[in-house]
C-alpha cells in the first residue's frame, strides 16, 4: 500500500509515518540487543563486553550500508511525490545494481582486515577473542543488510512504513529462538549470537522482496526500466554516497571514543557497552523521526510544496524537545531493571556508572533528535553533501573527546563525548536546514495546490 506525504497536517502524517519506522528500529534493535543480552545473561561478563565492545566498529560497517541505502530511496520517493511511476522503477533498478557491488566490495574489505581494526581499537585482551568471534560471523550478512534496508527504502519511498516492521518483527522473533538454540543447546556461544542475527536478516530481506512482488504493482518493470543508465546511477550514487559517507565519519569518531574508552578497564567497558545498548534502544524514536522528514520531504519536494517542508522542521523540533523529557524519565527510574537484562546478578557500582551514562544521553536528547530531524531534511530536500558537514563536525567533537576529555576526566569524558558532537552539529545543520528551504523557495515560487493530480507534478524530479 502506497501512501501520499504531501497533502494533509503535516504533525499528523509525519507521527503517523514515523510509528512503524520506530517500531521497525525497535525491532531491528533487538538483532543485537537480544545478542547481547543472551551472551550476558549465558556466556558472561567478558562475553559481553566483548559484544558490545563491537558497536561502533559494527555501526562504521553496517551503518553505512544503511546509509546507502537510504540515499538511494530519496530519489525514489522524489519520482513517487512527483506522480512519475517510471522513474520510480527506473531508480528501483539502479538500487539494485548498486546494492549488489557495494555488498561485494564492502564484505571483501572488512572481512580481509577485521583483527587488524580490532587491534587498532585497542580491544582488551580478555574480551578480544569474544569481539572477533562474534564481529566477522556479522560481516558474512552484510548482502542481507544491503537487502533488506534497499528493499524497505523503496517500500517507504512510496509511503508504506508499515509492512517492512512486520517482517521486522518476524525476522526478531527467529533470531531469539536461534539465540537460545544455538548458545544454550548447540555452545556456540557468541559465534552463534552471530549466525543467529545473520539469519534473522536474511529472512526478512527476503520477506521485503516477496511483499514488493506480490503486493506493489508499482513495482512491475516494464519494458525496458531495468537497463543501466548511468544518469539514475549518478542520482543514486549523488544521494545515497553522502548518506553513508555521514554514517562513516559518524563511526569513525565513535570508534576514536571506544578506542579511548578501552583503555579505562574492563569495568568501565562492559558499563559503557551495556549503557550502548540501552541507548540504542532508547534513540529509536528520533531516528525513526529521521527516516520519515527524509522521505516527508523527498516526497514534497517532488510535489512542489515547500511550505509544507519548513512546517515539518517545527514538528521536529518540538518532537526533540519532548523526546529529551521523556528519555530522562525512563533513564533515571528504569535503568536497573533494564540492566538486569544483561546482567547475570546484580552490581550497584556497574548499575551506577550506566545510569550516569544515560543521564547524560538524556539531558542532551533534545540536540540528537535536532540532529537527526534537520539532518534527514537537508538530505530529503537533495542537499545530500551539506550533511556530510555535520557528521564531520560529530567526528571532530567525538575525536577530541577521545584525546583531551577522557585523559582528564575518565568515564565522565567518555560519557559526554556523543552530547557535544551533537551540539556541535547542531549549530550547522539548524541554520543550513532552513537556508535549504530558502534556497528551494528560490527555485519553486509557487507551491503547487494539494487538489492537483500527482501527474501535474513531475517537473520538479528534473531538479533533484
């Protein structure tokens, strides 16, 4: 089912889009929360923190697909708000060229080096072993993360956030059963948290492609729509590089900071890579907020309203101003009991150290849902390479962190490196965003009145 983002209350449809993605990052989530917390729970603390130690490598690699992939569902949902069916299918195939080499490129790459990066991340010796082990098992299921987030870009392209989180959902429930059965009952330990995860992806990459098929005629090539043009290829290639370029230069400051984290112990550690794991769980509402003003704005982009655009930066901001209140409430009364999830018994000191990490991820929530609601606009207005800016801006905050901040004050530097390198982002992308509006209200006057057929509207994909 396709759905229209470019007419009706702006407040309403973004909330509405939104749910589902969140609900699917949940549950894309628990790929790796459900690893970790089985490994803590049946293999041990080491076990654990070498899992979790893993989290920014896997974010730099992982992430990154990702991010290209939902660059290539920009210009996608462009073509749909714009009514013009052909381009969207012409796109579609591009994808799935694109998808195929950097699959294969990226794999070879990591899977040749991966003991070399985790000794350059300083990985403590008694997690080591458990962090390789579990790490390059994931890296063999990079073609059914490209698979999967391709496919569900697509399927949200055309405004259908829903159906992509019920094979989500399908796809966590087989990998806790695979969890139990291959660590309980086969021993694998973390290797088989790995091959668990990589199974769970497959299947719901290969669930997407059977709903695409059988459920989106939109979807149906027509003659000629799978030839390789090299004009789709660059449009692609223009939104979805800077997308997984961001991601990259994200990671890359993450991984300086898990690097300096390391060498504070093994206590500080398994706390950090726990607290990692809740806040990932915890962040999901703003990017899911991300992920839809990227495709909300695509989309209206296509459709030539700019208004609705700049109507959407304030539902986010208001958004990330609620989201910071609500993430202090849940990290200040919950946080013991959802560290016993990854606990085998319980540790107050261990406890403690978390709840200031999420404390502080909490007082700076309201700059991270900015940073991920102004950011996914910029990109969905095809100003892709500014965004780039700001992760950069994240690196260098997140790198200084790991150099200065740190050595001075310990897991309390550690803790405060992700809230600067948003704030420092910030203090580009608020301003950029609404010079991006101005710059599209420079080019379209006029927006184009909502009662007028998507057909009327595909000028505007010409200047993507």
């Amino acid at each position: 089912m396709t759905k229209d983002l470019t007419r009706g209350n702006p407040t309403r449809i973004i909330v509405q889009f939104a749910v589902p993605i969140f609900l699917g990052l949940l549950l894309q989530q628990m790929y790796n929360l459900v690893d970790t917390m089985i490994v803590g729970k049946f293999v041990g603390l080491d076990a654990l923190g070498g899992v979790g130690s893993t989290g920014a490598l896997n974010f730099l690699v992982l992430g990154s697909c990702t991010g290209l992939c939902m660059g290539f569902g920009i210009p996608a949902a462009n073509a749909f708000g714009a009514g013009d069916s052909r381009q969207l299918r012409r796109y579609v195939a591009g994808s799935i060229y694109l998808s195929c080499v950097a699959a294969a490129l990226v794999m070879a790459v990591v899977l040749v080096f991966c003991r070399e990066i985790l000794t350059a991340m300083h990985t403590t010796p008694e997690t080591y072993e458990y962090a390789y082990d579990y790490i390059y098992r994931i890296f063999w299921g990079i073609p059914f993360v490209m698979l999967y987030n391709m496919t569900a870009a697509m399927i949200r392209a055309v405004g259908d956030s829903k159906s992509p989180v019920i094979f989500l959902a399908i796809a966590a429930a087989l990998n806790v059963a695979l969890d139990l059965t291959f660590i309980l009952i086969f021993d694998m330990g973390v290797a088989g948290a790995a091959w668990a995860t990589v199974l769970s992806q497959g299947i719901s990459g290969g669930l997407c492609v059977v709903y695409i098929a059988k459920k989106l005629p939109i979807f149906r090539f027509q003659r000629g729509e799978m030839a390789v043009r090299l004009r789709e290829l660059k449009v692609l290639l223009a939104n979805g590089v800077p997308m997984a370029v961001q991601y990259s230069i994200t990671a890359v400051g993450s991984i300086m900071l898990q690097s300096a984290i390391n060498s504070l112990g093994t206590t500080y550690v398994n706390a950090l890579a726990t607290g990692n794991k809740i806040n990932a769980m915890l962040c999901c509402p703003t990017d899911a907020l991300g992920t839809a003003m990227a495709t909300y704005c695509s989309q209206n982009l296509g459709a030539r309203r700019i208004a609705r655009i700049r109507q959407g930066l304030r539902v986010a901001t208001v958004f990330s101003v609620l989201y910071s209140l609500a993430y202090m409430v849940v990290a200040w009364s919950c946080t013991g009991a959802i560290a016993m999830l990854f606990l085998q018994q319980p540790d107050e000191a261990l406890i403690a150290l978390i709840r200031q990490y999420l404390m502080c991820m909490g007082l700076f929530g309201w700059s991270l849902g900015l940073v991920n609601g102004f950011r996914f606009s910029i990109q969905g207005m095809g100003y892709s390479r500014l965004a780039i800016i700001s992760g950069i801006m994240e690196m260098i905050a997140r790198t200084l962190t790991a150099l200065l901040l740190v050595p001075q004050l310990g897991y309390l530097g550690a803790c405060l490196g992700s809230p600067l390198a948003w704030v420092m982002a910030d203090f580009f992308l608020l301003p950029t965003a609404y010079w991006c509006v101005g710059a599209l209200r420079r080019r379209i006057p006029q927006d184009a009145p909502e009662e007028l057929p998507q057909g009327e509207l595909r000028p505007a994909v010409q200047r993507l």
